[in-house]
C-alpha cells in the first residue's frame, strides 16, 4: 500500500537539492525527494520522531524548513563512521523539481536578437604621416 503524498524521484549528485544541511551544521546526501519529503545519506544519528530545521536548495533559492524523521536505518558501516538513510517528512511542501530554475514570465517571453560582430578593419600595409619631417 503506497502512503506517499506525493511520488518521489531520485536526485542526481549534480544537483543543487542533492547536498543539504542541518540547522545544527551536519551534512546530507539526499537520495530522493518528493515535495513532502526527502531520503537522505548522512552520517549524523538522527533518531524517529526528531523535529529537525534543514536548508535545502530549491527551485526558490535556499530555504529552511522544518521536518520530522519518519525512519532511520544503518546502510554503511566503516572504519570511522556509520551511515544512515533517514526518511524526513516536511511540515509544508516543496518545490522539488528537477527542470531547474523559473524564469518571469516577461523573460520567457521575449526574444532576445543574436549579437553582432565586430567590424574587422583592413591594417594598412605601410604607416603613412601627413605632417613632413622637419630639417
């Protein structure tokens, strides 16, 4: 049984949504978001049940929003540290989407005329003086 809000889609590395941070400073890895929510990486214990603040980049610039953790589990362990996958849920939603940045209307609209290129002038082969040497 899907209890979703909203479908979810995987978030490139290269995008600016994919690092997020912790009020408190630690970092996150997200690994898929949907404007309700987000799976995120990170080596931080957050326990179920934690109200947390994030900054995310959205399509609106940085935001800080504040969150609940739904779940956490253990997916890697190394030498100096354990990571988790932590299911956050938003308290409002976000614009998660992957198009990139909206434009204002009037920009989306108008047409924008190709440069022009600098006119190349023919050098003259000699230097000419008009004024005459003076003896």
């Amino acid at each position: 049984m899907e209890r979703r809000r909203k479908p979810r889609r995987p978030v490139a590395a290269n995008e600016p949504l994919s690092n997020a941070r912790l009020r408190t400073g630690g970092q996150l890895r997200i690994v898929d978001a949907s404007s309700w929510g987000v799976l995120a990486d990170t080596a931080e214990r957050l326990l179920p049940g934690r109200q947390l603040d994030i900054h995310v980049m959205t399509a609106q610039g940085r935001t800080l929003v504040r969150c609940r953790v739904i779940r956490a589990f253990v997916v890697r362990l190394t030498l100096d540290s354990v990571h988790f996958h932590v299911a956050l849920a938003f308290d409002r939603a976000l614009d998660v989407h992957v198009e990139g940045y909206p434009l204002p209307d009037v920009l989306a609209v108008l047409e924008v005329e190709p440069g022009k290129r600098y006119p190349v002038a023919a050098l003259p082969a000699d230097i000419e003086f008009t004024d005459l040497p003076s003896a």
